[in-house]
C-alpha cells in the first residue's frame, strides 16, 4: 500500500510574484513523493514599485490558489479575504506562513488555522524592535500558537531568541538562489561589456547590484573608489534615491562608469557575470541592518568575488568565500578592492570558493529539503 502523501499549504504575499514562489514549487518538486504542496498568492498586490497582479507561470508544480486581500498597500496592515479561511479549513497536515509574525496578515493566518494543525512561519527580523499594540499582541500570539519558526539568517534567530521565543523549535534557513539562471557565462559577459561599451578584459569591473540607497552603503563605495590608484571600472544596477548623486560622481570618469537601472530579475545574471568583483558595503543604522544580502548569494552563484561589510549577516552568508570589510573601516575597503584589482589568481579562487558555497548553502533544492526537513521534524514531534 502506497503512503498518503502529507499535505502542506504556504501562504505568502510575495507569491503574488512567480519567481517568488520558486520556494513552494521547489518543495513540490523535490518533495514529491512524500509531500503535496498547495501555495496561496494574492490576487492583486500593490508592491514597493509598481501593483501586481497574480503572475501566472506554466509547469507550476506546486498548486496555485488565489485569494483577494485588502489596504495592500500597508503591508503592517493588509489582510487575506475570507477565501483563505475556507481554504485553511481543509485537511492539512501543516501550514506554513510566510508572512512576519507581528503583522496583521501574520497573525490572520495564525487564528484561522485550526488548532489541531501545525503552525510554522518565518521571519526576516534580524533588529529587536519594540512594537506598539497591536502588532505586539500578533508576535506575541504567533509565537505561542506555532508549533515552530524559521529566520532566513542566525541573526535573526538570535534576535527572536533574545526575545523569548526559544521554547518552539526553530532553525536558520537561508533564502534560495536559482542555480539554472544564475551562474558563470562568458557569452552574457562579453554580450554585457560591448553594450555597455567595454569591449576590452581590461580593467577590471568593481560591480554593485540593489537598491541606490545610503544604506546599502554606495557614498563609502564611491569614496573608497576615488581612492584607488590603480585602473578599475565601475558597474552599478538597481535603483533609488541616490541615482542622481550617484550619476553627479560619475561624471569625472566618464566611460569608466556606467549606472543602469530598470534591470529585470531574469537579466541580472548577465550583469553580474560583466563584473570582476562585487560589493555589498551595507551600512547598519538604527532600525535596519543587512538581513541576508541576496545579491552575494547571487555573484557567489555566477563564479562572481565578493567584498562584504560586516553588517547584519553578510558575514554569516560571505563565510570564507569572500572577503569582509568592516562597514566603517573605509581603509579596509581601499585595500580589499585594491588587492583584488590587482590579483586575478585572488579572484580566481574567491570565484571558486563562492561557487562551492553557492551550490551546497543556497541552490534552491537544497533550501527546498530543509524546510522539508525542519516541517518533518515539527509532525513528528507532534506524533
């Protein structure tokens, strides 16, 4: 007699976007014979750039439900239609939510999953912040009616340790890189380099790939720039507040400093194959600090060196794959990027270390088995 397969409903908002829901359907795949995966998206979500509707993708492995939700735009306050209540009263063996435990839609999921189900949710917090009711009340609520949590960095377990929610088991599980789109490809190198009119190997390109904003560290990273001697060129993608600095400091190096922003998802691979090095000078501040550095997983993934700050968990996610700066040493930066300019074997082997680190940490299979893993753990303790 075959064994009924466990079945298993994620909710999350960022699947409203289909290569978010790469977790699910990574976990349907590898999972298959022992696991039936359902994901819930929003119908309509008013994101940080632009409002989307649910992205439809064809071969989903995972089952796709659409639920409405309202004041989207509010993410501490957004809620999932009654849609999602009739779908947790189905027959679940656990509920994963993927939501933050002290928001509304975090604390909605957790009410209306019935008690005689297992609760996991995963946070991102890595800062421990006090909140006013009632997002108080909701962190307090999910932690207790959980049966177990995740936190995408060990900073982030320290912090909800810190807090007081050690009882329930818990784990570090990173966030995925999709190893089939991001990895090492001399042909979007060269393609890259001649649009962006480097036609030659030499110099070498410093990269930098996220959002234009003072936190993530660009004033160092130009400052640093400006004090080295030897030739380098410079590659920034992404966008925010800082571009018009940012285009301002590029104007005294002409060619050697190219901005682009508007850069889908899918097209940044061949970007970050364009560059020789990447940094992520994230700078901490009160009430935010780096919390996985998605970017250094991704150039890891494309055979790409990394320099990293020491902010938040870049150094827990760089390990000895790369190499780290401390945020405000502005020395130790002109000296990393200087050495590394000047060393292609240097490269060679960070490249080597960082491509190891990718396939065995962050690959998505493997991310996929240890939610897998931990949700097992959590049905058999429950057992």
């Amino acid at each position: 007699m075959s064994r009924r397969r466990r079945r298993m409903i994620s909710i999350a908002h960022s699947y409203c976007v289909a290569l978010n829901r790469r977790l699910a359907n990574e976990m349907a795949r590898v999972g298959d014979e022992d696991w039936e995966i359902t994901a819930v998206a929003p119908s309509f979500f008013h994101g940080d750039l632009r409002p989307i509707e649910l992205e439809q993708i064809d071969g989903e492995l995972c089952r796709l439900e659409a639920v409405p939700t309202y004041l989207s735009g509010r993410i501490h306050l957004f809620v999932y239609g009654y849609r999602l209540r009739s779908l947790l009263r189905d027959s679940w063996d656990l509920v994963h939510c993927w939501e933050e435990p002290y928001i509304v839609a975090g604390g909605q999921v957790a009410w209306w999953t019935p008690v005689e189900v297992p609760f996991a949710i995963s946070t991102l917090q890595n800062i421990s912040k006090r909140y006013p009711l009632p997002f108080s009340a909701i962190e307090k609520y999910c932690f207790q009616r959980c049966a177990g949590w995740m936190g995408c960095g060990r900073l982030v377990v320290d912090t909800m340790l810190a807090r007081g929610h050690g009882d329930k088991p818990h784990r570090v599980i990173p966030l995925g890189v999709d190893l089939d789109q991001f990895l090492p490809n001399s042909a979007a190198r060269e393609a890259v380099r001649i649009r962006l009119g480097w036609p030659a190997s030499e110099p070498p390109v410093v990269g930098y790939v996220g959002r234009f904003v003072q936190e993530k560290g660009l004033a160092l990273l130009m400052r640093v720039l400006d004090r080295i001697a030897t030739p380098w060129r410079a590659l920034f993608v992404g966008g925010g507040a800082m571009e018009a600095a940012m285009r301002q400091w590029a104007v005294r190096y002409g060619e050697r400093v190219r901005i682009v922003n508007n850069v889908a998802h899918d097209e940044v691979p061949a970007y970050l194959n364009a560059m020789d090095l990447l940094c992520a000078p994230s700078q901490t501040t009160p009430h935010w600090r780096e919390q996985f550095g998605r970017m250094v997983a991704e150039a890891f993934a494309c055979g790409v060196p990394v320099v990293a700050s020491d902010s938040g968990e870049l150094p827990y996610v760089v390990d000895d794959a790369g190499v780290i700066a401390g945020e405000h040493d502005e020395d130790a930066w002109v000296r990393a990027i200087g050495e590394l300019i000047d060393d292609s074997a240097a490269r060679a082997e960070l490249s080597r270390k960082g491509l190891g680190r990718a396939r065995s940490f962050y690959a998505w299979p493997v991310v996929a088995r240890d939610h897998l893993e931990f949700f097992s753990q959590l049905l058999e303790v429950r057992d």
